[in-house]
C-alpha cells in the first residue's frame, strides 16, 4: 500500500537472521527484495547476503546457485526483481528484457503478489514503448494488460482501480486522445492519493509529465515532475526521487515556476494600478 520503505526495510532486517536459521529459500526471496529496496532509498551500507554467512555473497552468486540447482522459482525472482528496479529508475528497454526473461519461465503465470505489478508496470512498460516507435506489438500487449486489470478491479475496486486508470491514460496517450489522457491521469493521480498509494500517486505524475513533455506541454509537465518527485520523497524512494530531478532538470522546472509566479503578480499588481489610475 505504498508504505513508507525505511519501515519495509527495518522489517525485512529484522526478520532476515531468523529466515537464515529457518528458511532459505524465504531468506532468498527476503535478500533480493531488501536489495530492491536499498537500489530505490540509495542505501549502500547494508549488505542483504551477509545472512548467507559467505554462501552467497551477492545477486548473481544467488542466481548462479539457483540455476545450478534448477531452482527456477528463484532464478525468476531475480530477473523479477531487475524488472522492478529497472522500470522505478525509469530504464524501460532494461524492464522489458529483464520481464521477458522472468515470463519465461513455467512459475511466472503462478498467483503471487508480484504477478499483480508486473501486469501493472509492464502495461505501463509497453504503452511508453509503442509511444516511442518501438513497435506495434507493444499497443497490443499494453491493451492486454488493461483487459486484465479490468477483470481484477471487479474485485477489488480499491487495490486496483487507480492502476487501472493510469493504463487508460496511457492507452489514450497511445491514441493521440489529449482530452481523454489528461483526465485520466488528473483521476489516477487523485485515487492513488485517496487510497494512500503514495508511490502510484508519484509514477501517475510521472507519467502525466512524461506524456505531457511529449506533446511540448513543457511548463506543465515540469509540474508533473515536480509532484512526483514530492511523493518519492514521502514514499522513501531518494536515490528515485534525484534520478528523476537530475534525468527531468527540475532545478530548471523550478526556477521557470518561480519566475511565472513573480511575472504573475507583476502583472496583478500593473493591472491593480492601472485600475487605481482609472478609477482617479
């Protein structure tokens, strides 16, 4: 539900030794996300494989141990998880070839937690890439990730209809519908809000500003931007929230918000002074 990921994080550590004495295999599946999570806060001082005590040191000695021992549910949960970091660090050429490779296997169709936002992020994936001319299959598996999310929101209308909003603004931004693209996204943007999806909030501004810089909106697309990057912040995400300012100039962004505000109220103030002049 987009909590907080220094909470998530706390959790994961705490419960990471005993899951070594009791569990490896939710010991691997615990490592990879806590690595998930320390990529999107920027941490750099933990070390999630330390509870391996040396058996596995990182991310890839973990996936050379499961495809040694054919332990494919594992060996999909580490291309799942470079999907997932990929896509929120904004690479989706990386997400969609990390995302082929994790479908690949008999495990992906499973019911599982992720299933639900991989559907998700690859229709958002696969929408932004046919927008950017890589292709037609790209509209049709974007529209087939909707029609799921359509069948999921019958439900449970709370955890997924602003997920399913912000993919009909995608699709609309894919149809050249500028009405009907903007309206859904203002709507995801507020549902996520509602529903305390701070970090969907973020990626529907995200994707507004996207799309909105796209059609040479820049001035409000800087807006977007600057929103996002707000709930990244909330959300935790920091090393997510400078990519995006640093990747967008949204020093730039502000200094031209800044600049409007000044200029309106210059013009306020000549209009107010014209009007005394007039009524004298």
């Amino acid at each position: 539900r987009g909590e907080k990921l220094s909470i998530l994080s706390h959790d994961i550590n705490t419960n990471l030794q005993s899951m070594a004495r009791f569990s490896e295999p939710s010991l691997k599946f615990s490592a990879l996300d806590k690595e998930m999570i320390d990529s999107l806060t920027g941490d750099k001082s933990s070390n999630p494989y330390a509870a391996f005590d040396g058996i596995i040191s990182s991310k890839e000695s973990l996936l050379a141990d499961a495809q040694s021992k054919r332990h494919f549910q594992t060996v999909e949960a580490v291309h799942l998880q470079e999907f997932f970091v990929s896509f929120w660090m904004g690479d989706y050429d990386e997400a969609a070839k990390a995302s082929d490779v994790a479908m690949s296997f008999p495990s992906a169709k499973m019911p599982k937690m992720q299933l639900i936002y991989h559907t998700f992020y690859r229709g958002v994936v696969a929408l932004y890439l046919y927008r950017e001319g890589k292709g037609e299959t790209w509209l049709k598996e974007g529209s087939e990730m909707q029609d799921q999310l359509k069948i999921w929101v019958k439900n449970s209308k709370p955890i997924f209809e602003n997920k399913l909003i912000l993919l009909e603004a995608e699709h609309y931004a894919s149809m050249c519908n500028v009405v009907a693209a903007k309206e859904s996204y203002e709507l995801s943007i507020k549902v996520a809000r509602d529903n305390g999806y701070t970090h969907e909030q973020g990626l529907a501004y995200e994707c507004m500003g996207k799309y909105l810089m796209s059609i040479v909106e820049v001035h409000e697309a800087g807006h977007c931007f600057l929103r996002a990057h707000e709930c990244y912040l909330q959300w935790g995400a920091m090393a997510k929230a400078t990519k995006l300012w640093r990747d967008w100039k949204l020093d730039l962004c502000v200094g031209d918000i800044v600049t409007s505000k000044l200029k309106h109220r210059r013009d306020e103030n000549n209009e107010g002074s014209k009007w005394q002049s007039a009524a004298l």
